[in-house]
C-alpha cells in the first residue's frame, strides 16, 4: 500500500510538518543550515527501512534516519554534480557525479570517500545488488562493474554511441540496464553475461526505470509515456500517464501499484490502472522517489518531501 | 559715530547702500540692460523632463545599471496585463480580447515587434519533446483557427500549466490574468504618441469587469508628459492668486505694480540665466522655480511696505527711497543669501537634475539682490510721490502687536522657550521613524491612487516577483563567460542569492546553458549539466540561438563578445527590506566569487532594486551632509554677520524647529525621503530663514529708539511681522496652485512640503525667536541699546545681567 499512513489527519499532519521543517526557512543565516535548500537540483532520493538519502547538483547529499521527519546535509567537497544514489545491505551509501566520479558515505552519512571509475565518459546510473557488488552505466554504451567496493572494475560494456540510462538488481542474479534508442539488457547471472531484451521503441528514451522484481518493471519517458513489462524486459505494454509533460522518475511498490513524477510538479499515482495526481509539491521539476511507510517522498529542483493523493482522480487516457 | 572695531568689509558695507543710491542712474541702466539681454535669450529655452536626472548617475550601482540596459536592452518596456472577472483566461472571448490587446500594442510606435511577449503573440510557443526526443515548437493561440472546442482550450490550459517560461510569467497563477510585455526600439520614442494609442486601447477594451494594467516606463512618461500642460494652469492660477494678494495687501497703484515688475525681472533674469547656462528647465521640478520668482516678489512687497512708511514719515518719495535702501539692503541681502545658501547645497546632492537646479536657482535668488532689493527702491526714488500715503493693516498690525506682547513678557517667553524645546523633542521621536525611499510600487513621481501605481500594484500581485535587481557578471577576455569554471563561480553566486526566501527567482546564463543541455539531450534531467569545456557550452547556446525562431534571443543573458552577462533576480517588491537584504546578499556574494578566483567579477547592480538601492544610498549620504552644511553655512553667516557666536547659535536653534518638524512632517505625511525631500528641505530652511533674521534685525534696530527690551521686541513683532506675514502668504500664494491642480504628485507633495517649513520658519520667527530673546536676552542683541537711552530709563533686567 502506497499511504499506509496517511489516511488520518494526524498522519497528514506528520508529513507536512517534516515537509515545513524542510522548507520553510527563515532567513539566509536559517536559509543555509537548513538541509534542503531552494538552490538544490535533487536527482535521487533512495529509501531503505527508516534511512533516506537524496542526492543533487553542487555535490549535495541529504540524508534521514527517521523516515523523513528530519534531515542533515553534507556538501561533497568540489560540488560534483550528483545524479544517482544507492544503498548498499552493508550500509554504505553510493552516490554518482555525472562527470565519472564516485562516492562512498559510511553510515554515519557524515564522512564521505572517493572511488575512482575507470569510465572515460559521463555516468548516468548505479545500483548497489544484494551482494554489495557496485554497478554503474552511462554514455558510449558504458557498464561496469565492481564487487570489492571499487578497488577493481569489470568491464561489461558495449563500446557503442549509445547511453545506457538505467540500471537494477531486482535480484541478486536478475539485473536490467535500460537505454537509448529503447535498448534493454538483461542478465540472468549476476552480471557475467548480458543478453538484449524487448525493445522499448526504436527511439524511446527511458527517463526513469523501476522494477519490483525480476519480471515486473515499469520505464517512463516524454509526453507522459509509461510502458509496462510482466516478463523481465522481453514484451512491453504501453500505456500513457494523465499528462503531456516528460516523466523522469518510477517507483513500483510490491502491488504492482506505481508512483510517476516529471517536469513542473507532474506527480500520479496508478493503482489498478487508475490514475490518480499527486499534491504537495511546487511546479519544479521531480525526478526521485523513495516509497516511506508515510507514503511517497519526491525529489526534483528546490523540493525534498511528502506528497499526497489530490482530492481531483484523473481519468487514465 | 564711526565704530573704531569695524573691519574694512563692515566698513563697506556699511557704506554700500548709500554708495548704490548714488550711483543709481547707471545701476538703473544696467539693470535695464541686462534685462533686455537676458529677455533674448529666453526664446531658446528648452523645457523638458530628463528622467536619466532623476538618478544619481554617478553612483557605482547606476553606472552598471545603465551599461546593463545598454548590454541588454530593458530599459523601454510597457508591461500590460488583461485579467478577466470571471473564471480562467481559457475562453474564446478572453483569448481574442488577450490576442486583441497584444495586437494592439505590437502596433504602437517605435515597438520591436520580436520582442513582444504575450500568450497569444507569435513568439510565444509550447516547446516540448516528443516522445522521441525531436522538439516540437508551437504557438499557443493561432486567431486563424476561429473558435476554439473545449478540449484544445483545455490542452492550452494543460501546456500553460506545465511551461515556466509562461505560468506564472505571461499568464498569472491563478490563470485569471494575462500579462503582454513589448520591449521599444532605442532612441527617441513618441512617449505621447504611446500613451494615446495605450489609452485608447485600455478605454476600448475596459469592459463587462475586464481590466487593463498598464505599467512600465513607456506608460510612466506618457503619463508625466500627458500633465505637463497642467504647469501653464498651475501659472495662470498662480499670477492670479498674487494678483489677488497684492490688491487686497496694498490696494496702492505702486503696490500692486512694482512687485509684479520686481518678480517679472527677476524671472526673465532666472529664464534668460538658465538658458546662457545651457541648463533646461524640468517641468518636475518647476515648484523651486516658482518658489524664487514669490520670494523676488515678497522682497518687492517688503521694499514697496517699507516705502509707504518711510514716505509717510518723511513725506518725500526720494528720501523715503534712500531711508528704504538704507534699512532694507542689509537683512534683504542676508536673507537672500540664506535663499541662496539653501539652494546652491543643492549641487552637493547625488542628482544631477538637483545640480543644475541648484546653480541656476541660487544665481537667480541673488540676481534679486539688484533687480529687486536695489532696484525697486531706486526705480521708487525717480517716481512721482503719491498723495495718498496711508499705511493700512490696522486688523493685523493690532493682531502681531499683542502677540509682541505676549512673546516679549519674560516668564511667557520661559515658557514659550520650554515650549519650543519639547516641540523639538517630539518632533525628533516622530522623525526617527523617517523612511528612506519609497515602499510602494510603481513611481513616486505620480500619486499612490494614481492609475499607473494601481496598474503597478495590480500587475505585482497577479505577477509576483516582478522587480529585478539586475547585476553584471564581468570577465577580461571575450567569450570568457563560456568558460564552465566562470559559469560555475556565477552558479554559486545565484544559489547564494537564492538563500534568501524573498527571492522569487533567477534568470541567468548557467540555468540557461543547463536548461538547453538537457533539452538537447531528450529533456534527460541527468544531463542538466554545464558542459565540461568552452567549447561545448558554445555549442549549447548556438543550438538555443538557431532553434528560437526571432533573433537575439541570447541578449537577456550574455552580450555577443560573451565577456559580460546579465543575472537578474527577481523579488515581490522594492521595499526598504527586501532592498537592503537583497543588496547585502548580493555585496556577500561578489566577495565570495572575487575569493573563488576564477577570472570573474560580480558588479552591482541595476534594474529596480540596483536603482532603489543607489538611490537610497545617496539620499541618505545627501541627508546627513546637506542638512548639516545648510545649519553651518546659514548659521556662520549670521555669527559673522552680527560679529556673535551666540548669533549663530539662536540661528541654530531657530532653525532646529522647523528642520525636526520638516522630518516628523515626512513620517506623519507618509512620504519618504527621496531625492525630491532632501533638497526641499534645505530649500525650505534657506528660504524660510530669513525670517528669523528680519525680526532678529528689527529687535537690534528697536533697541537704537526704545531702552526697554520688551517694547522693542513687542514693537519688532508688530512691524516685521507684517513683512513675515506678508513674505509667507507671498510665498504660499506663489506655490499653492501646485497643490489643487498638478496631477504630479513630485509636484503637489513638494509645494505642501515647502509650504509647511515656510509656515514653522514663520511661527518659530514671530513666536519663539522674540521669546528667547526676551527669555535669555543675549549680549549680541542687547549690545544695540543706545547707552544714553538706558541710563535714561534703566532696565532693571538687563541691569541685573
């Protein structure tokens, strides 16, 4: 269930009072030690029991221990531009700076170490699998792999003028890269071997990529294009959220129920293919979701919080 | 009896009335003269508003925002919005109404045409992605189509919502409103021409609950300049109003006919001066000028009053002539000094426009210092003698002489004296709450009520975050702000602006160079990234400059050598807060970039904010030195003159009343000081001084023929107290009209200004100046006492001091 705890006033009232914490400040002096800042270009925000972290431009990395009531903040030193992140079971966080970089944090989220990448172009994703192995893709077809916490690096990559955008262990062996020009590679072995998939389109560009298990996975793209797969990436379904705007993030919760986010605060949730918008933040653009137990919490430009179901249910096209 | 003590100068101008009346033929002719000469010059008088005068140009912040309107354009834009009564804009007859008015004013003169933005203007367009990447630029509302089925209003509504280049910015949150901005051509523009074909417009579709804001300075002008024939109402009701006056002062042929020769001299010679200058007279700025030609007149009156009396006592005109040069020259001449003390400080203020009014007014309040205080009397001494020799003002004098009474009683003026010094005390409390600046949007040129300043508040509600503060980002070399590091360093600057919550948002070149990056590369947010070299960020911006479909479109962000950009900021409003925040923020931020490094320097700042700032800065740089110099100047003058530093110090103390109510008169009216109050205050104080210095002059004079202090100050009450009375109504007579008809309110809010430090300069002159001296009795006035008449009829109070 998408809000298990929001259906009292007081579950509301929870929420947006860690949303206030977040956002409201008072002044520049306030405006600066608050954790989340307007400035901020949030690209992720991960979730594992009550830890959340979110990651953005100017090497920002936010970060809370109570499910979002309240959040600390590190500034990576240099202000590398951040665009993923990910929890790994021992603990560690992983965060990506676009232009190849890598980042541990311990679990105190507070120190922070870097991990060279032997990419030669820009990355765009990583994921951390069950056995702590450290994935990342990116631009020229790029996927590599680490499984001693970055000193070595397998290289699985294409070498094709071709972005990989998206990568996921569902589990430990099942693994999903999608990309450009609607390329999807799969593995079956944790990653040894890497096989093509069903195409997403020829020239489907998939912004964001969830999947809830090996089989059941959900990519959204522009104009509000949402495609469905129910076999591990080999046939997709089509199917179109109640907007025009791009769509640039995905979660899935184990229902199969999905929560979309795009530009200008474009946020739905589908449940049982009903489209449903979602309030609470500002018209900027969203691109991360972390699924608390309060329900959705969104990442995007200048916002990090809670959002609910609007009273106005959307018809799905 | 020669006084051993005199210096030479004393000596001289001792001497200097009776050396002027014996020269007086030759005076007479030159006089006439110089008239002649300066009547020719007044044909080539220009008379026009220079609003870049109204700015303290030299002011660091002014000098960025003029080079960041030429950089970047800005500084000529109408700002029109429609906001609709009833539902959304969404409708066909909102948007025809919206296409209609944007129609309209592409069509009025001097408008760059692309550069007009509106929802229903050509270059206004839905760009987005489809689903494979390629972009897909549209208009919003093409008036071909006809009208419109629910659904394709419904997706234009869906497009808006989701465009930030639109939402918010072109049509209001609320979707009621829909703003149409046209940027002019440079150069000189019909702003009359504007303003009628925008008048017309807004009584044309002003209907069924629509309103039409109009705002801007095109519309600024249009309406300063759409008033100007108000200044030839304001002097014809003003000649009427000292017509008035003088019959009902004098009811004397001489009387009515000198002073209005005296103020007629006087002003082909202030006219004439301006020209030969190569100034030009500001009709903004028209209530000073005014002011001198009623105090040349007030002069006049004084001379043509002092006449009658000298004439009614040595029944002959010519030696009542040279009784009057000889009694009046010397306060005359301080008083006009202190005019023009007052109005020469000007030029130290921060206004160019106050500089030239500075000059040209001081030159022509001492011009009165022979066309009038001399000329008068030696043009009276040739005239006929009139039979008729009455001094008339029984009524008033009766009134002045008991109040001569009342002030010049010792234990009334004790009182009278504490009086004066807790009036100055409250004054001081209301006065420290003065603002500086002003607090409301739109112009303080023009009255809050007024429709522009509506249309400003109306157009900052439904749009907020419409008043810029404009800054410079500077590198030496060309093409340096395409430098990423450069970008970066600009980036942190912004985010460091973006801290303070009154903030609203940023336009500046990084967001652009991110923006377009993850534009070009499938909307992906990943890639809105600055790119990694120079080059690539050249790119960038040759990819958003060839896909926009009207040129220059780079112009609000980087001028074309690329060694300079423009950040603009934008704020909910300009007041004093948000201004000196802003600043402040901004001042911290330049010296953070500076320590970066990084070749690129942050120059403040333009738009309204930089130019409120600038503003505010000077006014108070302006207020604490100009007031202080009027104190030390008037008041040095007056110790020297009377060869007495107690002098000085009662001037000082005359004038702390009228200087501490002058500010809690600013607080309690609501206005702050601005460039158009500093002056005033210090011409009011010039001006409204010489009161005090005629009554201090006429207590010395009475002492000479009266041994007993209290007669000679009831007497001085009775007989300078018409020449206050009379000088003061001259004086409001001559700037009144301004009140009643100038539309202006820089116009109406300086005369009510002048008229009340002149009304408290008069009062403190009858009222609490003859009580001090009747309180305190200070050796610099009781020294005049002729020797042999006290030891005649001994005061027992000065004996006793």
């Amino acid at each position: 269930m998408l809000f298990p705890k929001l259906a009292g006033a007081g579950g509301r009232l929870r929420a947006c009072t860690a949303a206030v914490c977040v956002l409201i400040v008072a002044g520049p002096s306030a405006a600066e030690q608050a954790a989340v800042r307007r400035y901020d270009r949030f690209q992720s925000v991960i979730g594992d029991h009550n830890r959340l972290v979110a990651v953005g431009a100017f090497g920002a990395v936010v970060w809370s221990a109570d499910n979002g009531a309240t959040w600390s903040r590190t500034d990576l030193p240099n202000a590398p531009d951040l665009v993923s992140a990910a929890l790994c079971d021992d603990g560690t966080v992983l965060a990506l700076a676009f232009g190849g970089g890598l980042w541990r944090g311990g679990k105190d989220r507070g120190s922070w170490e870097a991990i060279a990448t032997p990419a030669k172009d820009v990355l765009l994703d990583l994921t951390c699998d069950t056995n702590n192995r450290i994935w990342v893709v990116g631009a020229h077809g790029a996927l590599l792999g680490s499984a001693d916490r970055g000193r070595t690096w397998t290289d699985k990559s294409l070498d094709e003028d071709l972005q990989f955008l998206n990568i996921q262990f569902p589990t430990a062996l099942d693994g999903v890269v999608t990309g450009e020009f609607g390329r999807v590679m799969v593995t079956r072995d944790g990653g040894e071997t890497w096989t093509e998939a069903g195409s997403l389109g020829p020239d489907f560009y998939p912004q964001g990529m969830h999947f809830r298990d090996s089989l059941h996975g959900t990519v959204v793209g522009l104009g509000g294009a949402v495609l469905d797969t129910a076999d591990g990436g080999q046939t997709w379904v089509r199917s179109q959220a109640p907007t025009e705007a791009p769509l640039y993030g995905v979660r899935t919760d184990g229902s199969g129920n999905i929560v979309v986010v795009g530009a200008a605060g474009s946020a739905f949730v589908r449940t049982n293919g009903t489209w449903q918008g979602l309030a609470g933040a500002p018209r900027a653009d969203l691109r991360g979701i972390a699924l608390t137990p309060r329900g959705p919490l969104v990442a995007g430009t200048g916002f990090l919080g809670p959002m609910t179901p609007s009273a106005a249910p959307h018809g799905a096209k | 009896m020669k006084d051993p003590q005199m210096t030479i100068l004393h000596r001289f101008l001792h001497a200097l009335p009776e050396l002027l009346f014996t020269l007086r033929k030759p005076i007479m002719a030159l006089v006439v003269l110089v008239t002649l000469g300066f009547a020719t010059q007044i044909p080539a008088l220009r008379i026009y508003t220079d609003f870049e005068g109204l700015l303290p140009q030299q002011n660091s912040f002014i000098k960025v925002h003029n080079e960041i309107r030429g950089l970047f354009g800005g500084a000529n834009v109408l700002t029109v919005a429609v906001e609709v009564p009833d539902g959304t804009i969404f409708t066909n007859d909102n948007l025809a109404l919206i296409d209609r008015v944007t129609r309209a004013i592409d069509g009025l003169p001097g408008v760059n045409h692309n550069l007009v933005s509106s929802l229903t203007h050509r270059t206004t367009r839905f760009i987005s992605l489809t689903e494979e990447g390629s972009v897909r630029s549209e208009v919003y509302y093409n008036a071909a189509l006809g009208a419109l089925d629910a659904d394709y209003l419904a997706a234009m509504q869906a497009k808006t919502l989701i465009d930030p280049r639109v939402y918010g910015i072109l049509v209001s949150p609320d979707l009621k409103a829909a703003l149409i901005k046209a940027q002019f051509v440079d150069g000189t523009l019909d702003y009359l021409g504007i303003f009628k074909g925008l008048s017309e417009l807004r009584d044309r579709e002003t209907t069924g609950g629509v309103k039409v804001y109009a705002t801007g300075q095109p519309a600024l002008i249009g309406w300063v300049y759409s008033y100007l024939p108000q200044s030839l109402q304001v002097f014809a009701y003003t000649a009427a109003i000292i017509l008035v006056l003088l019959i009902l002062y004098f009811r004397r042929f001489y009387g009515v006919v000198l002073p209005l020769l005296g103020i007629t001299i006087s002003t082909i010679w202030g006219l004439g001066g301006i020209v030969l200058l190569g100034y030009h007279l500001d009709p903004l700025m028209l209530v000073i000028p005014f002011l001198i030609a009623a105090r040349a007149m007030s002069h006049s009156i004084q001379i043509v009053e002092r006449w009658y009396q000298e004439l009614a006592r040595l029944r002959d005109g010519e030696k009542a002539a040279r009784a009057t040069l000889n009694e009046m020259f010397h306060p005359g001449a301080l008083g006009i000094v202190c005019d023009a003390i007052g109005l020469i400080l000007l030029v130290t203020g921060s206004v160019r426009l106050n500089f030239e009014l500075g000059v040209f007014t001081a030159l022509w309040a001492l011009g009165c210092m022979l066309n009038v205080l001399v000329f008068v009397p030696l043009l009276l001494s040739i005239l006929p003698t009139p039979r008729s020799t009455t001094v008339r003002h029984g009524v008033l004098r009766a009134g002045l002489t008991r109040v001569g009474h009342v002030v010049a009683d010792r234990r009334a003026a004790t009182l009278l004296s504490m009086a004066a010094a807790c009036l100055v005390g409250g004054a001081l409390f209301i006065a420290k709450d003065v603002t500086i600046g002003e607090s409301e949007p739109g112009s303080p040129l023009l009255y809050r009520d007024h429709d522009y300043n509506l249309s400003s508040k109306a157009v900052n509600e439904l749009f907020p975050g419409s008043e810029e503060l404009l800054v410079l980002a500077r590198v030496e070399e060309k093409g340096g702000i395409k430098d990423p590091e450069v970008l970066k360093a600009i980036e942190a600057f912004n985010n460091h602006m973006t801290n303070d919550p009154a903030l609203g948002g940023v336009r500046a070149i990084p967001d652009l160079v991110r923006q377009v990056n993850k534009l070009i590369h499938n909307g992906d947010q990943r890639w809105e990234q600055i790119p990694g070299d120079s080059l690539l960020v050249g790119g960038v911006l040759f990819a958003y400059m060839a896909s926009s479909p009207i040129p220059g479109i780079l112009n609000d962000f980087v001028n074309p050598d690329a060694d300079k950009a423009n950040l603009a900021f934008f704020y909910k409003d300009h007041k004093g807060d948000t201004v000196d925040r802003a600043v402040a923020t901004a001042r911290v931020g330049a010296d953070m970039v500076a320590a970066m490094g990084k070749g690129v320097s942050i120059e403040l700042a333009g738009g309204v904010l930089g130019v409120a700032a600038a503003v505010n800065h000077d006014v108070a740089i302006d207020n604490m030195y100009v007031i202080p110099m009027v104190f030390a100047l008037i008041c040095g003058l007056v110790a020297i003159t009377y060869r007495s530093v107690n002098a000085g110090l009662m001037m000082a103390a005359a004038m702390a009343l009228p200087t501490t109510f002058s500010y809690a008169y600013l607080v309690v009216a609501d206005i702050g000081l601005n460039i158009n109050t500093v002056p005033l205050i210090s011409v009011g104080l010039g001006i409204g001084i010489d009161y005090a210095i005629y009554i201090i002059d006429r207590i010395r004079d009475e002492l000479h023929e009266h041994s007993d202090v209290r007669t000679a100050i009831g007497k001085a009450v009775a007989t300078t107290g018409m020449a206050v009375t009379c000088t003061f109504t001259t004086l409001v007579g001559g700037i009144v009209a301004w009140v009643f008809v100038s539309d202006l309110r820089f116009q109406a809010d300086a005369a009510k200004f002048l008229i009340f430090v002149i009304a408290v300069c008069a009062v403190t002159a009858m009222v609490f100046i003859p009580a001090w001296i009747a309180a305190f009795r200070p050796r610099f006035i009781v020294r005049e006492m002729d020797a042999d008449l006290a030891a005649a009829t001994p005061d027992r109070e000065v004996a006793a001091r």
